[in-house]
C-alpha cells in the first residue's frame, strides 16, 4: 500500500513537470510582431491586416490571421501601430485601408485594389502580383517590428 502511494505521487509529479514543461515550450514559441502603418491621409476607420504563412495561401482568403484595427484606438502621432503575437516562423503580411467602411478590399474590373493596401516589407508589385518571396519575413524569438507606408490610390 505504501509504495503504491508512493509511485502514484510518483506518476502525478512527473505529470506535472510533463504540463510545466509544455508551457515553458509554448510560451518560447510565441513571437511578437508590432506593426507599424504610415500614409494614412485619414484618422478615422479601419485599416485590415492579413497574416499569411505561405506562397501558396498568400492573398487568398486563408489567413493565419485577419486583424481589424480601428485608426482612432491605434493611433500614435502619424503611425496606426498594432500589436500580433504569432508562433514563431515565416510570415508576410497584406495591409488594406478600408476607405468606404464596407469591410473588404474594393477592386476594379480587373481585379486591381481600389483601396490603399501595402505589404510586408513595402514589396511592391513588379509585372504582375505582388510575390509573397518579396514581402516574407521571419519573427524569432526577439520582438520585431514591420513598419509599412500606405500610398493612397
Ligand atoms: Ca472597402
């Protein structure tokens, strides 16, 4: 009886070194990703950011993560700054200023953007759409921060 305790207090301590240990390890994973818009001619509405992890979702619907930021609450000085905590790896973001207030990116017949948008690391489009290789980065362990100029259409 005795030792049974014993190796039952046994099992629950390595059980509960087991969840310390998962927690550490996913704290570690965590990165911090600050974002940083300029351009913006107007203080009011809402800016959309998408996170994406990979050239074959990049610009589709199939976000890592879909952020809407409110320009009042998120202004400081001239920059519309946010904050994303993401596991760590690679990532490229798309950032839309949704002029008309309807929620989506507006475009043209031929499907060009009729709203200001900017992309991680300002890669801009050359002779076609913009490549996720030009916008990709990676958030480590160290916070880092994207810092993105809106052009106004
Ligand atoms: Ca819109």
């Amino acid at each position: 009886m005795k030792i049974r305790l014993r190796s039952v207090v046994r099992v629950l301590q390595i059980l509960l070194l087991a969840i310390a240990c998962q927690t550490a390890v996913a704290d570690e994973l965590i990165g911090i990703l600050t974002v940083e818009v300029s351009g913006l001619k107007d203080a009011t509405g809402n800016v959309y950011i998408a996170v994406y992890d990979s050239d074959s979702t990049w610009l589709s619907d199939t976000t890592v993560l879909s952020k809407k930021v409110a320009i009042s609450e998120a202004l400081d000085g001239e920059l519309v700054r946010t904050e994303l905590q993401l596991p760590l790896g690679e990532y490229a973001l798309s950032v839309f200023y949704d002029k008309d207030n309807d929620g989506e990116l507006d475009t043209n017949f031929v499907g060009m953007p009729k709203e200001p948008i900017a992309l991680s690391n300002n890669a801009v489009a050359k002779f076609g759409p913009p490549k996720y290789a030009d916008a990709v980065f990676t958030l480590g362990a160290e916070p880092i921060i994207q810092r993105i100029s809106m052009k106004e259409l």
